[in-house]
C-alpha cells in the first residue's frame, strides 16, 4: 500500500494532468521509468492516459490506462482500481465505445469504498451520460449524488468539477439561471484552488449560459476569452470549437462557424466521438450557408457515426440536417415526410429546440397534412425564452393560417415573428451582426411577401418595406476607444508598411498575414458591443410616403419566389407591375457596369443599349410612366445597378435609397452647419484637382491634402459638416465589405472609422472608384462605405458604383458643386452633371456610373 508521499505524489501529477498535460505527460513518463511497485507504476500510467486524454489523443491514451487498471488491481487497492476504472470508461466513451464506457463506469461506482471516491466516479459518469450519450435526466441524478457527495467530503477541487458538469448539463437541458450559478461557483473555487486551466472551462461554461440567455455579444466575448486562455494552456477543447460554431451560427456568420469546425477536423487526432460533433455542426453551418450538397454529405456522416457509437440523442439531430439538405437538393417523397413527423414528435417530447425545424420541415414536405404538426410546432415555440425560436414558432403559425386560407392570421403570424426578429436585433451593437440577423427571417419574409402579393399594392409596399434595410434603421451603438482604438491604429501602420512593400516589389505575404490578424481582432471586439434599444421597428407610414412623392415617383423593387416587381407611388396611387426574372436584372446590371468599365477605359461603349437593356429587365412595363423626380428603392442585389444609363432616368433627377422609410427620415434631417470639408488622398492622377477649383469658392471651407489628409484629420473636418468631399482612391472589399476603405495620407478611412463619428457630416460626395459599391447581406440589408454613412444619419451620398474616368471626374464633380452652390439637391446637382456631360462618351459613362444616394 502507498505511503503519505506516495499518494501526495499522486494527487499531485494527477491534478497536473489537468491543468498542464503537457508538462504531466512527461513527468509521468519519468515516474514509469524511476518507479518501483505497482501502486507508483499504476499512477504513472493514469497520469500518462489522463494527459493523452486532455490533449485529445484519446486513442493513445486507452493503452496506458488500461496498464494502470492492470497494475491498480494487482496491488488491492480498491480506491485505485475504482479511480482509474472510471477514468478509462470516460474515454471509452469519448473513443466511440459508450457500451465499454458505461460498463466500466457501472463498475467503478460499485466497487468505489468510499463515499467520496463514489462522488468522483459518479461525476464521471455523469458527464459521459450527458456531453457523450445525451442522456441528461439520467445524468442529472449522478451530478446531484456526486455534488452532494464531494460536498460531503470537503473536496474543494472535485466540488468544483462537478459544478462545471452541472453548469453544461442545465444549459443541455434550458435552465440558465441553474447554468449560471453553477459556472459561476465553479469558476471562483478554481480561482481560490490556484487552477486556471479548469477556471477557463468555468468561463467556457459562462459563456454558453450568455448564449442560452441570448446574449449573443457576450456569449462571442466569453468564448474569445476562453479560448484565448485555452490556446495560451495548449489545450485542445473540443467541447469550445462546437459551442463557438453554435453562437456563429446564430450570429449569421454561418461560413466562419462550418471553418471552425473544419479547421479542428483538419488538425485531426479526434476520437470517432468528437468527429462526429464537429461533422454535425459543420453540416448546420454549411446547410443555413445553402452548401446543401456537402451539408448532406457532412450530416450522413455524422448520422452514421452516432448511430455506430450509441448516441441516438445526437444521431436524431444529424437526421434532421440530413433530411433539410435532402429536400432543399430533391425535393421530398412520402418516406422522407413520415420520417421527419416521427423526428419532429420524438425532438418535441425531448423539449429539443430543434423541433421548430422539424415542424417546418414537415409543412414542406406533406403541405396537405401538417396542420396538425404545424399547430404543435407553434405551441410549442412562440413562448420560448429566446426570440429566434420564437420567430421560428409564429413561422410554423403562419404556415398553419395559410393552409386554412386564413390570410390575415398569415400576416399576423409573419409581424409577430418579425418582431421577434427584431428584438434579437436589438440586443446587438456591430452593424455587421445587425445586418446578418436578418438572415433569420428569410423564411418569414417570404410567407409575408406571397401572401400580400393576394391583397393591394399598398399592403404590399408596406410589407416590403417592413423587411428592408432594417439594421440601418436601428439606433446606432457608438464603439468604445478601448475596443477599437488599437486595432484600428495597428492596421493603418500594417496598411503604411503594405503600401511601401508594394512599392518596391518587397515581400508583402508576412504583412498580408498580420493584416488579417488585426482584422479580425477587430472584428471579433466590435461584435461584442451589445444594443442600445429593445423596441420593435417603427411602423410603416405609407400614406406618408405617397405624400412625400408629390409630383414625382417613387418604385420599390420587390423579389418574390424569383420574379421581380415594380411597385409604383406616383399621383396619390400605388400600382405593382410583373418585371420578371429577378437573374435577369442582375445580369443586365452587371452587364452595365462593365459596359461602364470599358467607357471609362476610353474604348467604344455601347452605352444606350446597355442602358436600354437594363431598364427593361429592371424596371420592366414600370417605366412606362415614371415623372420625375424619380426615387429607387432597389433589391440589395440591384442596388449597385448604374441608374444613370436608363433611357427613363436620363432626364430626370433621380436618387437611389435603401428603403422608401430612411429616404422619407432623410428629408426630414437639416444640417447643424454650413460648413464645407474637402480632402484630397494620396497617389490621385489628377491630385484631387477638382478641390482645387471648387473649394476656394467657399472661404471658410476646410482643405486636407497631401500630409495633411490623415483619418484622424479627416475625421475631425467631417464631424458635423454641411457638406464634405472626399478625393481619395477606394477598395470596396466583398470578402469583408466593413474593411472597405480610402486611402488616406497615413493608412486606409475604414467603415469602423466612419462609425466612431460623435455627429453624422450632412452631406458626403465620394469621387473614387466603386465608392458606392454596396455587399448584400442577411436578407434585404447592405454593408459598405455609404451604408456606414447612412447608418449614422447622413440625408445623402453621392459615390460610384463602377469603375470611373480619373480625368473626367474632376469634371462631373465640377459640375455637380455647381448645382449644390445654389441649393440644389444631390439628385438634381447629379443630372445637372449629367446633362453637361451629354456629348462626351467618356464623361457621360463617368456621370452615370455615380449615384445620388438619399437626398
């Protein structure tokens, strides 16, 4: 039997295998080969197994723990057999062999002497039951016997543990409260037990239960934390990698949460377990990423594995994605139907949230028979905690109303969930996550849109407009200096460096790297900001709308199932007409720009045609009769069509808006001041020399050019201002559109820079390239530079959506100050430009790709 060293020996490597694997592993490698008898022998190769173990060579570790069972038995110590017993049975289960795992663990809690290493072995036991098995009501009552049972004993370390177990299992089971105190208790014993590996687990839990509370922000902020504390243990969590994947998803960041599975499966070292966790999230990630032909394969696979190891809790939830990805590829047979019922029942009786999907999986694939399941889906999940869930639940509601007929209990259905939407929302400060929420209300957009297709034009406008531009809508959350202040900095320096490599063909990849680095620090901090506001959206004032039109016109575009319409405000009237196929606008939108694209390279343009072309595939038979002034409110996607060149559009002034709502907000806002800003960036081919003859008209104004022009600087002039112009080369960048920047003297003005304005500039003419290029996010939002300016109030934009002639520029900007000078609009100012540019090819391409964007 061991002595009192011994065992201090042992209690200490075992703790360390813990809290420094690493470091364990190779202390017990030096035990094993030093040691005499089997009781320190035992001990080494515990040690050796728990540290493979945490390192997630699981594999590797069931050979040395089965040595330590061998040797622990041989020496009749019970208290040793049962510890080490119940530590191969977890990683059994973790290996894929939950049958082995249990038995084992069965074992070990019989043959435990005592009531304190009985609590041990139970909380084993427990976790397997739960994280493993998805077994938690059973797991339940071992957590309770085995906290109650450390309690007991005075074990501070184990009581901790427990509480750690007990925190994942109430998130398991949608008790947060009982989630947090649990975490939180779990999280100081480890902190006053000098363990900060098993604190960082603690955190890992506190961030799940932000999550379940629907805290997304600090849900995204507790899991950077821990898992920077991870990385900086070397730890491998497997366990972290899919709770992140969960809150990325949620998030509408649907890529980055299928990489982050990816990239774990890649590294590989994964027990058939944990596979098959990270090929189920992966498999969700890439199916609300519309990837529905590696989504299937994913989910198959992940199905496959669950059911081989046991976990049929798991494997239900790989059928169901298996089953969506199917549908969403081929459509739906009887089969498949009646076994996405039995999915939805069997996830329903579980108290499962992803019964909602089920439910609505059902109504697609047997539309005739699923008002029963239908009415199920939306009992069951319009009281839920969280407002997603909800949203799904009103979803299920609406589609239950339709198939009685009951088109206004449709409508009912779709605001309720929209409101939801909403206040989802709400609780989110990044611009970003605002946009991509969205996302979310496909489903219920689209109920909406084809049912008040049925009813009047007017409804309909209201229902669009109901969907659009949302997130510019909602009350700006204003980043802190803390969370942005470095990183911004860190990335002018690094764009400093990029730019000086660049020119003299240096090697540029080790900065291309850091780059992304500080980008995506940055980005991570700013989805951290939480909300200003928790109300629903305003509601729609149509009536105010058609007022607002007067004499001129309003056309708001509207895709529904593919095809494309008009909806036209003009003489107190509101009347919808087909266009057609919404590919066919985007097509001849595109087509458009490139024609502009090569007018601005001075080759021969079909300018007339392009324009021709586009307005019938975008605004169809709506172009009939449009008196001006004419107002756009595109589809995100045609948002960036080169309005200009419409035959229609060409004599009237026109401006293009996200929504008919923020264009009616916009006339409403007057400038604080008159006060005129002008900056001019570097390596310009004309130097900005349309400042030159513009800005000594206005005495007072404020020049910023060559050293001069830097952000900071720039930021300053444009806080408040009447009106700025900004001379600066851009990069709209559609991998990340919030990055899209001007080049200033001392780095790139990004979109995160335009956000930190304290005071919206009134105005805001942008003369550079796709300075008005828009990315389309979510579902109807848009991110980029003028989105940005919008957002935080100014009425109007003026900015390119194509490629544009540096010469001819400075002319139409001429030109357009002209009309500004005398209180002219940026509409009107615009086609002024336009009018003058009329006779020179190069110069009317250059006018027509620059939109007025607001008023």
């Amino acid at each position: 039997m061991p002595g009192a060293s011994d065992e201090a020996v042992a209690d200490a490597l075992l703790l360390l295998a813990i809290s420094d694997p690493a470091a364990a592993h190779a202390a017990a490698r030096e035990l094993a080969q030093s040691a005499r008898g089997a009781w320190l022998q035992s001990v080494a190769h515990h040690a050796a197994g728990l540290a493979l173990r945490q390192q997630g060579d699981v594999e590797q570790a069931l050979p040395e723990l089965r040595r330590a069972l061998r040797l622990a038995v041989s020496t009749r110590d019970a208290d040793r057999s049962a510890d080490v017993r119940a530590t191969l049975g977890a990683a059994y289960a973790m290996a894929g062999r939950g049958r082995t795992g249990l038995a084992q663990l069965d074992r070990a809690v019989a043959e435990s002497p005592s009531p304190a290493l009985r609590a041990r072995v139970l909380m084993r036991r427990g976790y397997v039951l739960s994280t493993i098995l998805g077994r938690h009501r059973e797991a339940l009552t071992d957590l309770e016997r085995a906290l109650e049972g450390v309690q007991t004993a005075g074990d501070r370390v184990w009581e901790a543990r427990t509480l750690n177990n007990v925190s994942a299992l109430h998130q398991a089971l949608g008790d947060p409260d009982a989630a947090a105190r649990a975490a939180t208790r779990a999280e100081r014993m480890f902190e006053r037990e000098g363990l900060p590996v098993e604190a960082a687990q603690s955190l890992h839990n506190r961030a799940g239960v932000a999550f379940l509370r629907g805290d997304l922000p600090t849900s995204l902020r507790l899991f950077d934390e821990a898992s920077a504390r991870f990385e900086r243990f070397g730890l491998d969590e497997v366990d972290l990698t899919l709770d992140r994947a969960d809150v990325l998803l949620v998030a509408g960041l649907a890529e980055e949460a299928a990489q982050v599975a990816q990239d774990r499966l890649d590294r590989g070292g994964l027990a058939p377990t944990r596979e098959a966790d990270l090929r189920l999230r992966r498999a969700e990630a890439l199916l609300a990423g519309a990837d529905n032909q590696v989504a299937l394969a994913e989910a198959r696979t992940a199905s496959r594995l669950f059911r081989k190891h046991g976990r049929d809790w798991f494997a239900m939830r790989a059928e169901l994605v298996e089953l969506r990805a199917g549908e969403a590829l081929n459509g739906a047979d009887r089969r498949t139907a009646r076994r996405a019922l039995d999915l939805a029942r069997l996830l329903q009786a579980e108290g499962a949230d992803e019964a909602v999907h089920a439910w609505l999986l059902v109504a697609r694939l047997a539309p005739h028979d699923s008002a029963e399941a239908l009415r199920a889906g939306a009992a069951y999940r319009t009281d839920h905690r969280l407002p997603l869930v909800r949203a799904s639940g009103w979803l299920a509601q609406g589609l239950e109303c339709g198939q009685r007929g009951d088109r206004r209990g449709v409508l009912a259905a779709c605001r309720r969930g929209l409101d939801e939407l909403d206040r989802h929302r709400a609780t989110l400060g990044s611009s970003e996550l605002r946009a991509l929420a969205s996302s979310h209300g496909v489903d219920l957009a689209e109920l909406a849109l084809q049912t008040a297709l049925d009813g009047s034009p007017r409804r309909l406008l209201g229902w669009s407009e109901r969907l659009r531009a949302t997130s510019l809508a909602q009350p700006r959350v204003f980043p802190g200096a803390d969370e942005v202040a470095g990183p911004v900095a860190a990335l002018r320096d690094n764009a400093r460096r990029l730019r000086a490599a660049r020119e003299v063909s240096g090697d540029i990849q080790q900065l291309e790297v850091e780059r992304r680095r500080i980008e995506s620090n940055l980005r991570s901090r700013l989805r951290h900001a939480s909300g200003a506001d928790s109300s629903s959206a305003d509601a729609f004032d149509a009536e105010a709308l058609v007022a607002g039109v007067g004499e001129g016109s309003f056309v708001e575009l509207v895709e529904i199932a593919g095809t494309l319409h008009a909806l036209v405000v003009a003489g107190g009237r509101v009347r919808r007409h087909v266009v057609g196929p919404v590919a066919d606008a985007e097509r001849a939108a595109e087509a458009a720009r490139f024609t502009l694209r090569q007018a601005a390279r001075g080759r021969p343009a079909p300018l007339g045609e392009a324009g021709a072309r586009l307005e019938h595939a975008v605004l169809g038979v709506a172009a009939r009769r449009l008196p001006g002034p004419v107002v756009v409110s595109p589809t995100s996607r045609l948002h960036g069509a080169p309005w200009g060149l419409m035959p229609v559009l060409a004599d009237v002034p026109h401006a293009v808006v996200p929504s008919g709502a923020l264009w009616l907000r916009a006339r409403e806002r007057t400038s604080a001041s008159d006060s005129r800003v002008f900056v001019a960036g570097p390596g310009l081919t004309t130097g900005g020399s349309e400042i030159s003859v513009v800005a000594p008209r206005h005495l007072d104004a404020v020049v910023l050019r060559d050293q001069e022009a830097t952000v900071d600087g720039a930021l300053a002039a444009l806080d408040g201002a009447g009106l700025a112009h900004l001379a600066a080369h851009g990069h709209f960048r559609a991998d990340s559109p919030l990055f899209s920047s001007l080049d200033l003297a001392d780095g790139p003005l990004t979109v995160y820079d335009f956000e930190r304005l304290v005071r919206a500039p009134h105005r805001v003419i942008l003369s550079a390239c796709d300075s008005g290029v828009l990315a389309p996010v979510g579902a109807g939002e848009l991110l980029g530079l003028v989105s940005a300016l919008l957002a935080i109030g100014t009425a109007g934009v003026m900015a390119s959506v194509a490629v544009v002639n540096d010469e001819a520029t400075v002319e139409v900007m001429v030109d357009v100050h002209a009309g500004l000078d005398v209180g002219e609009d940026l509409p009107t100012a615009l086609h002024r430009a336009r009018t003058a540019a009329a006779d020179d090819p190069t110069r009317a391409a250059t006018a027509a790709a620059f939109l007025a964007l607001g008023v």
